[in-house]
C-alpha cells in the first residue's frame, strides 16, 4: 500500500530499503549530535561546523576518518576521532600500517583515540568509558549502519537484523 492508500499489483516484488546510520544514546545531555549518511546529514554539517570550537567522531572507519581530516584541515579545530577497535580501520588494515595512518592524521589535526568507547557528553566534551573527557561541542557519530525497516513495518515480513530471506532471496510473504 502506498502512503495515499493506494495499492499497486505485482507479480513479483523486490524490497531495497537502505540503511540507516548508526546513532547511540549518550549518557547526559546539552550535546549536539549529527551524523553523515545522507546529503541532507552533509548539508546540515555544512551549517553547523562552521560555528564548532572542536569535533569528536565516532567511528575510525573510512568516512569516519575522512570527515574527521576534511574537517581539521578546512575548519582548523580540534577533532578526535574515537574508535573502539585497537586501531583504526581494522578491518582494511593490519595494525603497522594503522599506525602509520595515525601518524598521518595527526600530523593534519587528528586525534585518533582507538581502544575507547564513547559513554557520556555535555555541551563541551564527550566522556569516554574511562572517564576520559574529550573536548567536543559537536559530536558526529560514523559508525556503521543497520537495515532502515520502517517501509515494511506491519507488513509481516519476518525481520531480525534485516529483512529475512530464504537461500533463493524470498521472504515469508508470497513473491517477496
């Protein structure tokens, strides 16, 4: 069903919902936090950093650190890039070459903090687990995505993590 009520036939139907950035709940509050998936996130980023003292990121995946580069270079303030693995970008390379990557990064305005997670913010810092406090007045998380399941939400399509398919690709629903 269409969201004016009207409903099309098919005779087989294909489902591509996109995914979603992954956004996790911090303990405290007074915290800007955004993300970076869509071009509506960037546009919004465009509007915001332009006034941020310092950035933390969340995430030392490729975008992540991108964005945490683009940002110190162009902006020249503070960013730190927080990443729970031992290193940045585990799973595209081993950990020499990481730390050369780092070294990079810090050189360019970097601060890349690996082995930490984020647990708590205000309006001036993000808290790490260990009762670290990072500056950051703006707070961008780049850490992954998930399915977006909203579009087949009361449809009773079987989901766990995402849609739910059999070896040939169908869904519990009938030419899904």
């Amino acid at each position: 069903m269409l969201s004016d009520g009207r409903s099309l036939a098919y005779d087989e139907l294909v489902i591509a919902t996109g995914s979603q950035a992954n956004v996790f709940p911090l303990e405290g509050d007074g915290y800007e936090c955004y993300s970076l998936r869509t071009m509506k996130d960037a546009l919004i980023l465009k509007d915001v950093l332009p006034k941020a003292h310092s950035l933390a990121v969340i995430g030392g995946g490729l975008l992540g650190l991108e964005l945490a580069a683009s940002v110190a270079s162009h902006f020249h303030i503070p960013v730190s890039v927080i990443e729970v693995a031992p290193y940045i970008l585990p799973r595209q390379l081993d950990e020499p070459s990481a730390r050369k990557l780092e070294a990079l990064l810090q050189e360019r305005g970097v601060k890349v903090i690996a082995g930490a997670v984020a647990k708590g913010a205000d309006d001036v810092s993000l808290v790490l687990e260990d009762g670290r406090r990072i500056d950051a007045d703006i707070i961008c998380f780049s850490s992954g995505v998930h399915a977006d399941l909203s579009l087949i939400e009361g449809t009773g399509i079987e989901t766990g993590r995402a849609i739910k398919v059999s070896d040939r690709l169908c869904t519990n629903v009938g030419h899904v």
